[in-house]
C-alpha cells in the first residue's frame, strides 16, 4: 500500500471514529425520526451499555461532574445507569431525585443530542450545546470537577454532592455493617490493580504474562504488602480485580480481605447481582478507611478506584510503587 493510499485510509478511520459522528449514531441507531411531545430540556448521564463507560469509579466520576455541572447551570439532572444492572439496586436517590421518569424522557431524534465526553475532552464541548433546548445524552467517565468550580465560581466538594445523590439500598448498608464489624474499628485500604496479568481477570484484550512473570510479580507484591502491614497498627483491609493474589494474601498477619468475586463492568455482563455488589462494598470499605494505597509494579495499572474512594472518605491517598 503506497504512503498515500495508507493516509487516506487512517484519514477515514479517524472520520468515522470521531466522536461527533459517533454522537450521530447513536442519535440515528436509538431514537425514533418521528414528531414527538415536549419533554423538560434535561442533563442526562447514559450508562446503558451503548458504548464502554469502564469501571465503577469512572462511572462515579462522570455521574458526580455531570450533576455539579447541572447544579452550576441550573438544569434539571438525571442519572440513567441500567448496564449491566439498575444503579438502584444498590444505591438509591438521596436527596436529590436523579432517577428517570419513563413519561419524561425522551426518545424521538427531534428531543435529543448525544454528548460523548471522553480523554481530553473538556467540558467547554458539552456547554456548546448550552443554553439545552433538548434532553443532552452524556457519556462522561472522567472527574471535570476542578473545572466545573473554576468556570463557574463554585466550591463543590465531591463527597457533599456524591451523598446528595446517592443513599445505600437496606441490602448493601447490612453488608457494609457486617464486613465493618468483622475488620473491628479502624484499618488503612491496599488496592492491587492487576489487569489480565495474572490470566483470572476478563479486561477488554488484555493479556496475562507468562507463568513465571505472574509468580513474580505476586510475589513482589506479597512482600511488599508484608512490610507495609508490619508497620501500621491497624488492621489492612486488601482489595484486588485478582482472586489469585486475594487467594495468595489473605491469611497473613493483619491481613483483612472480602469474599466475592469482582468483574469489570464493561467486560462482563448477566452476572448474579451478588458479583455486582462486591464492587460497591470494596468501593465503599475503601472509603470508610483511615488512609487509602493504590499498590503495585511499573507493569500494574495505576487505578483511580482507591483515588476515587478516598474523594469520597475525605481521606488521605496514596501510591506505592512496588520495585
């Protein structure tokens, strides 16, 4: 293929993957070209499966940034989370009503535009559609938090906005409760973000290493959660995408893990409401520890959940770089 020939076609590539012209896919493959009734002008962010919103604190994140946003321009906000589950199955409106009328949306090409704010997209491409006179579709999984207080004056503080949204479902405050009283007064939280490397975790294509790698790479890592635990007075509460590493670690001293199993919500679908729930109760046991670490080696990937745990705990976070 000539050097031209090569340009033209990552130049159309670029074109049909370039997220206006996503934004008007999704407008043309899901809504109905059809006249339809007034619906109330409305912030929405979509969590629904029609593209990749990645794990559950990205999808925080983005739920959290898009209702400061609609608090700072004043405009009725909903959360539209239903894949790969109902977020009220876990987590309820508090006291602000986020949650979709099925009478109030809608659903005609004429009442809706998509807005797909993703990598370094700034939140100066959705306030181009402002003042709304549609219902905006978002998909945003990033914190635009600092931005948002800085464009608009504010002092939005993100735990205060994630508690006016969110309260605990009975079923998940009993779990929480139990696994509290289990660990036993205060405890710091250690997460390890393994990706696919250890082959136990399904993450879009991502690969494992070798046998050999895995064994090392658990093993530095055992070491170092070692040393850390002999130095703190407290309890270690240890989450993980690895039941492997969970597997390896659990019965040191001072060591604190949860049961259950954890999925990546992209990745991993029809699952029993169980799974889901280990997501939110490590997210949440995270939040409510004294001090949280992200830790682990060069080839980890350096997570946001314990980052966005800690945001919520008004608490102290950390990373640990495992040599």
């Amino acid at each position: 293929m000539s050097l031209i020939s090569k340009n033209r076609k990552l130049a159309i590539m670029r074109f049909l993957n370039s997220y206006p012209l996503q934004e008007l896919f999704l407008l043309l493959k899901y809504h109905k070209l059809k006249r339809s009734e007034h619906k109330e002008p409305m912030l929405i962010i979509s969590i629904d499966g029609r593209r990749n919103t990645q794990g559950l604190a990205d999808r925080f994140s983005g739920i959290v940034s898009m209702y400061a946003l609609s608090k700072a321009l004043n405009v009725p906000f909903r959360c539209m989370f239903i894949h790969p589950f109902n977020l009220t199955d876990f987590l309820q409106p508090n006291t602000y009503d986020w949650s979709p009328k099925e009478e109030e949306i809608s659903e005609s090409i004429n009442g809706v535009r998509y807005c797909i704010l993703r990598k370094s997209r700034s939140v100066g491409y959705l306030l181009k559609r402002f003042p709304i006179k549609k219902q905006i579709r978002v998909y945003a999984n990033l914190n635009y938090l600092d931005e948002i207080n800085k464009k608009f004056g504010q002092n939005f503080i993100w735990s205060e906005l994630f508690n006016e949204l969110f309260r605990f479902t009975p079923e998940l405050e009993e779990q929480l409760n139990m696994h509290k009283e289990m660990i036993g007064g205060k405890y710091i939280a250690c997460v390890f973000r393994y990706q696919s490397l250890l082959g136990d975790f399904k993450e879009y294509r991502f690969r494992p290493v070798s046998e050999k790698e895995q064994k090392e790479l658990i093993e530095k890592n055992k070491n170092a959660l070692r040393s850390l635990a002999e130095d703190v007075n407290m309890p270690v509460l240890v989450t993980s995408d690895s039941q492997r590493f969970i597997s390896e670690v659990k019965h040191l001293k001072n060591i604190f893990t949860l049961p259950g199993r954890v999925v990546h919500l992209d990745c991993t679908h029809n699952e029993q409401k169980q799974v889901y729930m280990k997501s939110f109760i490590d997210f949440f046991m995270i939040s409510g520890a004294e001090k949280a670490f992200s830790m682990g080696t060069s080839k980890m990937y350096p997570t946001g959940f314990p980052l966005c745990a800690a945001r919520l705990g008004n608490i102290p976070f950390n990373r640990i770089l495992v040599e």
